[in-house]
C-alpha cells in the first residue's frame, strides 16, 4: 500500500481483525454485485469505500424516478442512465483507487460464468427468483461465497451461502418449486431497510474476504424494521437439495 492508501483505510487499518494484512486482501480481492437497486446501492457504496480493489457491478435497468426513494447509488440528474453507469460514475467519485468493471444486461446461466472468473465473493441484490437461482446455481458450482439480502416492505433477511459441496444454499431456503417474485412496486418498502439490508451485505463480504469474525454463514438473520427486532435463525442444508447437496 501507498502512503495515500494507508491514510484512507486507516480507520479499518486500525481494526485488530483487519489490519494491514486483511486491507492488503481487499485491495486484491474482486467482488461480483448482482443488482445495483436499493440493496445493492449502499454494498457497492461501502465495498467501494473499505478498498475492495475490484467491483463487478451487473444491472440490465436504467434508472427511474421512482428508485430514487432508496436507491443511494443514483441521482436526479442521471434519470434514464443506465444504472451500470450511474454505478461507475458513483463509486469512481467516491474512491478512485477501486477499479470498477459493468454488465448491463439480465444475469442468466450464460453469462455467469464470465462473470465469476476470478471472483473471490459475490453480493446477491436482485429482486427477483429466478436471477437468484441462477447466480446460487453458479456460485455453488463454483465453490464462491455468496452473500445474499432481501427486503420487502418493513422486513429483511441476510446470510452467506459458503459455496461448499453440502450446503446450505439458496434453494435450501427457498425450493424452487411454487415461489412467486414480490416486488417494492406491489407491496411497498421502507427506503432505510434496504441500507440496512445492504450494508449488512457489505459487511459480510468484508469478513468472507478478510476472515475476520464470523459470517452468517449457517445462519438467517431477520430483521423487523417497524418493531426493530432482529432475529437468528440456524439455516442447514437440505440434503435433497439438487444444487448443494450430495
């Protein structure tokens, strides 16, 4: 690291579980963010900002009037950009020492694989199944650490899926049979939730990354924002699963 690096990671710098070695893994490591809307806005935001050296940003959308209640990454003056480049040019501004690479198109099974070449850990905020059972799909057979947020309305839930043969994953959670999308344009959402959402995200990521502390891994954090309760459930794996199990 260069003086100027040493000065601005300095806080997380400071943190024991991080150190010098944990921000030199940072600044190596390459993070795929899959959805740049109100989860993956405040993960990409934080990932830029501890020094992740490379951000891998991917959204087929552009952006509209209505995401800007809570989706941070996006400004009035870029209404109608892609939001793909409203990304570049938001988290460029933000730490120039971060390279970021975009994908604007819709993530399926014959993208993913491109796009997971050399990634050390993926952030899952899309909003929808079917881009979800896809990236699981493809970081399990992989083995890459998957690091997936949900919100909806005044609810939200974190976990890491470790990417290891046996599980858990996605599909543990949610079979795949009978699950139907539910969208903030259907059913509301609380602007802050989703920056709690992802900035949990982003903290995980930073642990899958460094080592430091435990992730959630094995675990499903709930989070209630009207009562402001947050909840630990333990999340095994499905041994019937046809992605992780075995």
């Amino acid at each position: 690291m260069n003086d100027e690096q040493l000065l601005r990671y300095s806080r997380q710098i400071n943190l024991p579980a991080i150190d010098i070695a944990g921000q030199e893994r940072l600044l190596q490591s390459r993070v795929l963010i899959v959805g740049l809307g109100g989860l993956g806005s405040p993960a990409a935001l934080y990932l830029a900002a501890a020094g992740v050296g490379t951000l891998v940003v991917a959204d087929f959308d552009a952006v509209d009037l209505t995401n800007l209640q809570r989706q941070i990454l996006h400004t009035t003056d870029r209404l109608g950009m892609a939001k793909v480049d409203s990304a570049i040019q938001a988290l460029g501004a933000l730490n120039p020492d971060v390279q970021v690479e975009g994908y604007r198109g819709l993530i399926d099974a014959e993208c993913l694989p491109g796009l997971l070449e050399g990634v050390d850990a993926v952030v899952d905020a899309c909003d929808n199944f079917a881009t979800r059972y896809a990236v699981n799909a493809a970081c399990q057979r992989h083995q890459i650490p998957l690091v997936s947020g949900a919100a909806i309305r005044a609810e939200g839930q974190v976990t890491v899926f470790p990417g290891t043969p046996g599980g858990p994953c996605y599909q543990c959670l949610y079979p795949r049979a009978g699950q139907t999308d539910q969208t903030c344009s259907n059913n509301g959402v609380l602007s802050p939730l989703v920056g709690i959402v992802g900035a949990i995200q982003a903290t995980e990521t930073l642990k899958v990354l460094t080592g430091a502390g435990r992730t959630l891994a094995g675990r499903l954090l709930l989070i209630d924002a009207m009562t402001l309760e947050f909840r630990t459930l333990s999340l095994p794996a499905d041994p019937a699963c046809p992605i992780c199990g075995c």
